[in-house]
C-alpha cells in the first residue's frame, strides 16, 4: 500500500513543494504538488530524485564515536557524553575562542539549522565562527549591511513583474537561483520574455541561462565591479540617473556620483573586455526600461571586488530608481520576520569589531573567513590559543573551501572535533564524534531563511513525511543536546533549550513599544503556544509575533502554526510591495549610498582598471542534477554531463597542446589536480572552468558511489590567501592558473634519447 505526503524540498533555494511517494517508510517517488501556493507543481531532476538522495544507503543511522583511533558505531548517551568531555576540557583549559564552529550551506535548508545554531554561538561565546557564507554570499549581506544597516536586508528582483533583468554571474538554469527564492526561474524567465521583457547576462561562460538571454556579455572574469560602475558612471553622464520616489530616502547622491568619476567606460573597457559602447547601451537600457532589476550571484561575489559589485548592482537599481518598487528589486516580508518597528534612525552595521588572530582579518557578521580556517587550527600566534575543538554542521570545508589537504592536516590535529552530518566524508572522516540527522522525510520542514528571499511572499510548513526510525533523534534534539554537552549542561532536557529561547524572545517581546503583545506577560503567552515539539513551538510563536501573526489573539484572522497547519500547500501573502523606509537601520535612517568603507575600498578597484588580466583564469560551474560537495553519492543524479572536466576555449587548447578528453594538469598557488579536458566555446578564452565539490577519493570516507567517479577538488588550486578585503569572502572565480597538457608536462620530465 502506498500512501502520499507533502514534504518542501530542502534540496536547493526554490523550496519546491513536493508529493512524495511513500511504501512503509520508503519515499518511492517524488512529484510537484500542482497546489503549493508558491511552486504550483515544478520539479527539478533533483527534487525528483528525492526519494533515492533521502534513501541513500550510505547514510549514517547511528552516532559514531572515535575509538582506538576508529570511528565506531555508538549510542547517543556515549556520543553526547563524549562531546561534553572534548568541548568543555578545551573551553575551560584555553578558553571560548580555542573552540571554532562551523556551518555549511546545508544549514540553511533545514529547521535545526535555523532554530539552534544562534543558541550554540550565544552558549559558548566564541569567536571562531566559520560558515559557507564567506565562500559565497557575504559580499552581499556586507553591502546590505552598509547600505541599509542590516546585513540581511537583501532586495530580490521581482522576477514576476519586471520588463528587464540584468543577471550577473548567475546561472538559475543550473542552481535554480540564490538569494532569489523563485521556483520554476527557467519558466519566470521565459515568461519575462513572452511579455516583452528583455534578459541580459554578463556571464564569462555562454551558460543555458546565458543562451536564453536577449544579450550576453562574456566579461572577463572578476571584473564586474568595474563594469557596474561604467553603467552607474553613464547614468550620472548622460542624465539618466533618477531616484524618484527614492529620493527622500537616500543620502550621498553627489557623494557617489563623485567616487565613481574615474570609472568611465572607456577607463574600464580594457580591463572588462567590453567595448564602451556596449557598456553605454546597457546602462541606457536600464534606465529606458519601465521597470528593470539588477541582479547579481556567485561570479559577482566571489571575486576581488565582491563587495564593491555586490554594492553596485544595489546602487544601479537606486539610480534608475528600482529599489523598492514593483518590478525593481524588493525587499520581502516573511512571517518570521520580527514585527516591524516603526522606521528611523538605528544603530547601523559595524565592520571589522575584531580580528582574527593568525591573518588579522576582519570579522564581518559576527564571522571569520572560511579561508581561515587551516591557519587558525595549525598557527599558534601571541594573539591567543589556537582553535583546539571544532563542532561542525552539514558543512564539507575540506572540499568546499581553499586548499582542503592542508585543512585535513589542521583537522587531524585537532584535541577534539564533532560533526552533525549524515555522512562519513571528506570532512567528518576527522572526527571524534559523528552525529547523523535523520534524512529529511523524516524531519520538519520550514524556510526561515529563504522566505526572506523569496520572489512572493507565502508561507508553508510541512511536518515529517514519515515517522523518525527506530534508533533516530530528530536534528534539532541532536542540536539542542549538542548544545548543552558544549556548554556545561549535558544531560539537562532538551526542550530547555526551546523554552529558554521562547521565554528570552516573549520576555523582549512585551517590552517592545510596537509589539502587538507589548503589555503582557510572557508566562500567559507562553502557555498559548501549541505545537507537538519544541521547535514547533518556537515556529508557532514567530508566526505569533510575525508581521502577519495573529498577535497572540490581537489579530484573530492573523498567522498561527494551527492556522499553517490547516493550509497544507501553504499560505500566499502575496506579491512583493514597497516597503521603504521602514527596513532601514542605518544610523541616519536614510539608505547610505557611499558608506566609509565603500569609499575606502575604491582606490583598491581604481588600481584595477591598470592591472594587466591574466593569461589563464579559472572559474567555477554548477550542473543542474548536482548540489556542492554532497549529491555525488546518488546514482540517478549523477554521470552523463554532470561530470569534473576542465572547459577550455579551443582557441587556449590549440595554444597549449591539449587535446579534447586528453588529461590535463592545472596548477594554482594552492597546489594541482589533474582532470580530462572538454574543449568547448562556452567559455570565452583565457577562461577554463572547473566545478567544486568533487575530489572524492581520500581514505576513510563512506560514500562508496561518490568515491567511484571522485573527480578533482578545485579548491587545492587555491591557498587560502585570495579575499574580498571588507567581506573576507574567498575569492573562487578568476582565479589565474596555469594550464599544461599532461603529456606535454611528461614529455618535459622525460630525459632526451
Ligand atoms: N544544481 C545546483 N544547484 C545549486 C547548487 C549546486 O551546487 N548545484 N548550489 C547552490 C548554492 S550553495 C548556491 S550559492 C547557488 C549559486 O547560484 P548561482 O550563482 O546561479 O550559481 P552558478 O551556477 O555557480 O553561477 C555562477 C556563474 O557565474 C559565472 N562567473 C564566474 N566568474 C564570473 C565573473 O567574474 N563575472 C561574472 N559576471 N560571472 C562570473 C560562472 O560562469 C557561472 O555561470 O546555487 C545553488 N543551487
Ligand atoms: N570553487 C568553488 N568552491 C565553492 C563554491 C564555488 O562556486 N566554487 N561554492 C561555494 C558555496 S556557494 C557554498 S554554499 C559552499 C558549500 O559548501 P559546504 O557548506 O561545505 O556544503 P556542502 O559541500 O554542500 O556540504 C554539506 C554537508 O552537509 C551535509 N548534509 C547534507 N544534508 C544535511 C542535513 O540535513 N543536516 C546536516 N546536519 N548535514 C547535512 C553533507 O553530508 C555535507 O557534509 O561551497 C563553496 N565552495
Ligand atoms: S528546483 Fe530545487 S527545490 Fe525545486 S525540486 Fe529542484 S532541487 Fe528541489
Ligand atoms: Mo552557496
């Protein structure tokens, strides 16, 4: 007998509603539902493979506990046991710092991921926080912060009503969007077109998305920033700047208009590889256009200048007056957000409130760099204890961060390490203590995060898919006990955690002015809560307290988690709407065009107009049926295209002799690998492009598919020494390289007979 059950996919940022198939407790199949309110029945190869991602055999069922130098199977009681005794013998032997933390993507894709690690970081107060947004997105949440004052506060283009995109190093066709939760972005991009809109893509790759495109522009990599700032340089020239209804919301105007002076097109033609002209026409194509969005991803922020394009593409649609208005890039509202408080003046973004010890870069968000992760493992320095402990969460770093072999060395020498992971990998194989979360059919699910990203604001909740296997804790007790073996209450109940958090939030809740339960008592509203588990409380009381919550009884028809319960396929609240100046937390209560920092940051973009390019750059992809470093394992996803080749021009391969299929060796300043070329015009030359999330092939993993075609890690071609200087973000595209074919290099070694 089968049955059907809703379950949102947590597979990439378009959180697809899915009907899963379920035999007993096996999901067989996975379709769109036609009635989610948000993704009315799109699917992707992998949301169609969910049933074979979540069944995947080499899923870990049990804690594993490092024995005699071997991880082994264990019981949660010695699991948890032995996590108190590494964390806190380091903490109270060198002190909070010596324990680092760190978060991988995947976080974001759960309940557990969203709920607890803000807890774990407050718990244990230390400052070596490392997460994978600092090897994609911190430019962005940087220029947000200075802009708007809140690193989250992230305008999204509205894919829905716009007459024009203009897409920078994205390919939605592959990843299906990023910091634009849009299901179905193929199908909104050829609606944009069939309704007279107009697509361009600045991409270095002739990408799917690329090939879609009215235009396409094949920048040379890593110079975005400077392009943005000819089109903004444009707009001001030739009178085309106007703010409109913007206007009493922004200060610096003449101030911006003046620092980006030096960037005309004809200054930064050489440099970007695009002639003036064009760069003329698409900034006056911005302006002509009823409404336009900039948008801007992975090849705009991981690069040297990430932060300053991240910052232009917000200031283009300033200037051709799109921010924050239907069909520009707006602003969502989720209904977890906090309830609004009325706009003014705040306590704005501060960079840089420490350092960290070895490299002495600059926090951002309450971050370090990723990219720093080895050096603060292995470098002792006067500054303080090295990190000695580390807990990780669904993060692979040894692959998806810069120079993952010298980062197996530094884990390796860790005193203690834990990992909450589904699998032995790349990473975790280091650990002292594995802790695996159960698959997500049998986990909650809610998008805290991508809702506040999301093309149209809704709300869905989906409960698990199928009962927790005997044996199993679901991922958020695994980090409530995981929290409180760190921080010297191991063994105490779980669900402190929750009601600790919940009477912190209600009790700051009633003393807020604003609040639509100001005046109450915390206890009463407590009790209201319903919800079969902790964090299902905690969902219920941010809906509650959420700006289209019912306020705890103040507003009855308003949002509750019973009321999301009744609406199975979700709640639509609608589409995207103005919302300045309202999100604004800058000191001045204005959206702060030229921040300090900014301005500083430029003379560093100005001395890139001069740079001589590269001869060979390196640049990354994604393959629509993969997702980073861990859906190798999965058989139905991957193989056919979906494979480790180098992209090189044929211009660049006829120059070094590499022939099509032929191995070729790649040499960065963080090492080399080697792997079959692909000779393609896709790239444009001087570029060649590798994925990342491959390099299956190290000892004592347990992913016995992935390890069968384990392809090459990108990331040893990098040292770790390439940042964005205001965000710490790794810079992954444009990386130069050298590029010879294997044979040649034989040839070389070879004596002469
Ligand atoms: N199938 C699949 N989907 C995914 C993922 C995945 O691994 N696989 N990962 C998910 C994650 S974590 C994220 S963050 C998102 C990312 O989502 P996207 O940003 O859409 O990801 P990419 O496909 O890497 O697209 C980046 C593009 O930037 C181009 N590029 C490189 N350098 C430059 C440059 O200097 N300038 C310009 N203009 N372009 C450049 C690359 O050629 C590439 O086509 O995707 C998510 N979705
Ligand atoms: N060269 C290059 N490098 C890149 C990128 C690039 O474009 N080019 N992209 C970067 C980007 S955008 C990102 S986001 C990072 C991603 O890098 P990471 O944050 O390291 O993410 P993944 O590589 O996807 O590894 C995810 C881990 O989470 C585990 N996991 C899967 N599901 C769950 C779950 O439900 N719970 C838990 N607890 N764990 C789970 C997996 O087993 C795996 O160990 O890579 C970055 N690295
Ligand atoms: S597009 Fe993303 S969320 Fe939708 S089915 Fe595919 S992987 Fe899942
Ligand atoms: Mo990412």
């Amino acid at each position: 007998m089968s049955r059907t059950a809703l379950r949102i996919c947590p597979l990439c940022e378009a959180t697809c509603g899915l009907t899963l198939t379920i035999e007993g407790t096996r999901v067989t199949g996975a379709r769109g539902d036609r009635e989610d309110v948000f993704s009315k029945g799109f699917i992707c190869p992998k949301g169609a493979s969910f049933g074979a991602v979540d069944g995947d055999p080499d899923r870990l069922r049990t804690p594993l506990v490092r024995k005699d130098g071997e991880l082994r199977e264990a019981t949660w009681e010695e699991a948890f046991d032995a996590v108190a005794a590494g964390v806190r013998t380091v903490v109270e032997r060198y002190g909070p710092n010596s324990v680092g933390v760190v978060l991988g993507n995947p976080n974001v894709h759960t309940m557990a991921g969203a709920l607890y690690p803000p807890v774990l970081l407050a718990g244990l107060g230390t400052r070596s926080v490392f997460t994978a947004s600092t090897v994609d997105q911190m430019p962005k949440h940087v220029s947000s912060g200075l802009l708007y004052g809140d690193a989250n506060a992230i305008p999204v283009p509205d894919l829905d009503h716009t007459d024009h995109l203009l897409l920078i190093g994205a390919n939605p066709l592959e990843s299906n969007g990023s910091l634009c939760t849009a299901a179905d972005f193929p199908g909104k991009l050829k609606a944009l077109k069939a309704r007279g809109g107009t697509l361009t893509v600045i991409d270095p790759r002739r990408t799917r998305t690329a090939k879609l495109a009215d235009r396409h522009i094949a920048i040379r990599p890593g110079t975005d920033a400077l392009l943005l700032a000819a089109m903004a340089h444009v707009l001001f020239e030739e009178g085309l700047a106007d703010t409109g209804e913007l206007t009493p919301h922004l200060q610096g105007l003449d101030e911006l208009r003046a620092a980006i002076r030096d960037f005309s097109p004809e200054a930064v033609t050489g440099a970007c590889d695009v002639d003036a002209p064009t760069i003329r026409t698409l900034a006056r194509e911005l302006a002509a256009a009823p409404t336009a969005a900039v948008y801007g991803r992975i090849g705009s922020c991981t690069v040297p200048h990430g932060t300053l394009a991240s910052w232009l593409v917000d200031v283009l649609n300033v200037l051709t007056g799109n921010l924050d208005r239907p069909g520009g890039a707006l602003f969502p509202q989720a209904a977890t957000d906090r309830t609004p408080r009325p706009a003014g003046p705040s306590h704005g973004f501060t960079l840089a409130r420490w350092h960290s010890r070895v490299s002495r870069h600059p926090e951002a968000k309450g971050e370090l760099p990723l990219s720093a992760l080895a050096e603060e493992i292995d470098t002792a320095t006067d500054e303080g204890e090295p990190i000695r402990a580390l807990i990780t969460s669904a993060a692979n770093p040894v692959l998806s961060a810069p120079d993952g072999d010298r980062l197996d060395k530094a884990l390796d020498s860790l005193d203690f390490m834990v990992s909450i992971d589904p699998y032995l990998n790349e990473t975790t194989r280091h650990a002292t203590v594995v802790l695996p979360p159960p698959p997500p059919s049998q986990s909650p699910h809610h998008d805290f995060a991508f809702n506040t990203l999301a093309v149209r604001n809704q709300v869905r909740y989906t409960r698990p898919a199928v009962p927790l296997e005997p044996g199993r804790l679901p991922e958020t007790e695994i980090f409530a006990r995981l929290i409180l073996a760190a921080t010297g209450m191991h063994g105490a109940d779980p669900t402190a955690v929750d009601e600790l958090v919940i009477g912190q939030t209600l009790g700051k809740a009633v003393n807020e002015p604003w609040s639509p339960v100001h005046g109450r008592d915390p206890k009463e509203l407590a009790a209201q809560l319903t919800g079969v588990s902790g964090p299902e409380r905690r969902l219920d009381m941010m809906l509650r307290l959420g700006p289209y919550g019912d306020g705890f009884g103040v507003r009855p028809d308003g949002l509750s988690l019973e009321r999301l319960l009744a609406h199975p396929h979700g709640i639509d609240l609608g589409p995207l709407r103005s919302r300045l100046p309202q999100p604004l937390k800058t000191r001045s209560g204005k959206v702060e065009l030229l921040p300090q920092p900014i301005a500083d940051d430029l003379p560093r973009l100005r001395a890139a107009l001069d740079r001589l390019p590269d001869e060979l750059v390196l640049v990354g992809r994604r393959h629509l049926r993969s997702n980073n470093s861990w859906m190798h394992n999965v058989p139905a996803l991957t193989g056919g295209t979906n494979r480790c080749t180098l992209h090189i021009h044929p211009e660049d391969a006829e120059r070094l002799g590499v022939r099509d299929g032929a191995a070729v060796r790649v040499k960065g300043a963080g090492g080399e690998v080697t792997a079959p070329a692909e000779v393609t015009d896709a790239v444009r030359p001087g570029v060649v492009s590798l994925p990342h999330g491959w390099g299956h092939d190290r000892p004592g993993t347990r992913m016995s598919h992935a390890a069968t075609d384990p392809g090459v890690n990108v990331n040893q071609l990098l040292d770790g020494s390439l940042l964005d200087p205001l965000s710490g973000n790794a810079v992954l595209n444009g990386v130069p390289i050298e590029v010879a074919a294997v044979a040649a290099v034989s040839e070389k070694l070879s004596p002469v007979t």
